[in-house]
C-alpha cells in the first residue's frame, strides 16, 4: 500500500494570524505574540529560519498553544536578570 505524504501547514506570522481568525474569530493571538513565540522556541519545535524568514508549522504550533512547554519561559527568566541560586 501506498501511504499519502501529509505535507505540513508552513506559513508565515502575518498568515498564522489569519488562519487562526479563520478557526477563531475573536482571537487574542496577535502577530506580535507569534513572532515572540517563534524567539522562544529554541529547540525549533514549531518554527525555522529560511534565508530572512521565521516559517511557523500551523499545526505544531497550534498544538503549542494547547499546551505550552514551561521550559522555555524557565530559561529567559533565569537568564534575563541573571539569578543564580543561593547555597
């Protein structure tokens, strides 16, 4: 049997927006939230750099938004003021 291949919704901030008004009308999420999502994402789980461009996988990243990682906003609190524990 063949499989089909299922290629990926890979879309920009501004078309995320969109699609996302698309589901939801009246949503929140802006392309400024996005795009400070897409600087969080470290480990590339929903997005990647092509030349200038930060491309967003649509359904990874709404799977993100469904359940947000606390890992990344661990890390830029600690190294945003620099706080190291005291032994």
């Amino acid at each position: 049997m063949e499989e089909k291949l299922k290629i990926p919704k890979i879309r920009t901030a501004k078309e995320v927006v969109l699609e996302l008004k698309e589901l939801d009308p009246k949503t929140a999420i802006t392309e400024y939230f996005i795009r400070q999502e897409v600087k969080r994402d470290l480990e590339e789980k929903f997005s990647f750099k092509s030349g200038s461009k930060y491309l967003i996988n649509l359904e990874k990243f709404i799977e993100h938004l469904n359940n947000p990682g606390t890992a990344s906003i661990d890390k830029k609190m600690n190294n945003k003021y620099d706080i190291k524990p005291v032994d």
